[in-house]
C-alpha cells in the first residue's frame, strides 16, 4: 500500500502537474510511480506510511493560514494610499523570512544578533492592529499572531528572538 494525497488545483490535474506526496515502503511506491507519472511532475518521497497525509493537512493549513494573512493585509492595505506592488514584494520577503523563522537560522547575511525580539516583534504587531481597527475593520489572523506572542512573552521568552516562538509551540505539544 502506499499513501499517495495529491496536491494543486483541477487546473493543473488536466495538464498532469499534480503534486504527489507518497509514503509508503520504496519498492512499492517504484511499482506504482508509472501511474503516479501519468498525474503528476513532482513527487515528494516522505517515508513512512502515513506521512502523506499527514504532510498534506500540514501543507495545506500553511497554504491557507498564509492566504487568510495575506488577504487579510491586502483589505487593510486598500484602505491606505500603499501600492499593491510594494505589498505583493513585502510579502514574499515575508515569506522567505518566515521560513528561517522556523528552521531557527538566520537568513542569509544575517547574523545571530539581526533577529527582532519577541517583545519588539508583538509591538509591531499590535501597533499593526491598530491601523485596521482605525479604518473600521479588523485582522482575525494579526488578533491570533498577537496573542501567540503574547503567549510566548508570558512563559518568559519576550527577551528572546523570534525564532524561539517555536520553543512555545513545540512545549505546548509535548503535552
């Protein structure tokens, strides 16, 4: 048996350029990649069974999370004289960087030292909040962001650089 989710759009399914996110012991997923082919131009091999699956919700909810935070800075964004263009650039910055967040490295020409502190950083946000609560709307994700730091300020990692947020949440699911 292998676990075979597939990821993208009914768009790319006609063209044959699905993601494949296969798990399962490699002699199978060898047999069963000619048909795999057939639906797709990338695959991702995960290992275990069960790992495709489980790195499709993954992926998925960080697509999503990602599009409901950039939507969201768009609306706002609309109701102030910022162009578009400088957004859609910030935000793949944004991106980038949120990634060596994660993986707790420095982006590249960083140094150790570069990174923003968790109390600076949840004073952006919060300064952030206020520009759409100003312009009669609001920003669920920013509220969210916004308590998750205030959350890893209260377990005492406000002095820490961002990436130490991960910290928080890797406790919080050891539990």
């Amino acid at each position: 048996m292998i676990d075979a989710p597939l990821d993208r759009t009914p768009t790319h399914a006609k063209s044959a350029r699905l993601n494949t996110m296969a798990a399962g012991e490699i002699e199978t997923f060898e047999t069963v990649k000619p048909v795999l082919d057939v639906r797709g131009d990338f695959f991702f091999d995960l290992g275990a069974l069960d790992a495709g699956h489980t790195t499709k919700l993954i992926n998925n909810v960080m697509g999503m999370t990602s599009a409901c935070t950039m939507s969201q800075v768009f609306a706002v964004v609309q109701k102030r004289p910022l162009m578009a263009n400088s957004c859609l650039i910030l935000c793949q910055r944004v991106r980038e960087f949120s990634l060596h967040v994660v993986l707790q490295k420095p982006c590249p020409g960083w140094s150790e030292q570069s990174w923003l502190y968790i109390n600076n950083g949840s004073t952006n946000v919060n300064y952030f909040l206020q520009m759409p609560e100003y312009l009669g709307t609001s920003s669920e994700i920013a509220i969210g962001t916004s308590a998750s730091m205030q959350a890893a300020i209260d377990v005492g990692l406000g002095n820490g650089n961002v990436p130490k947020i991960f910290d928080m949440f890797a406790k919080q699911g050891s539990k």
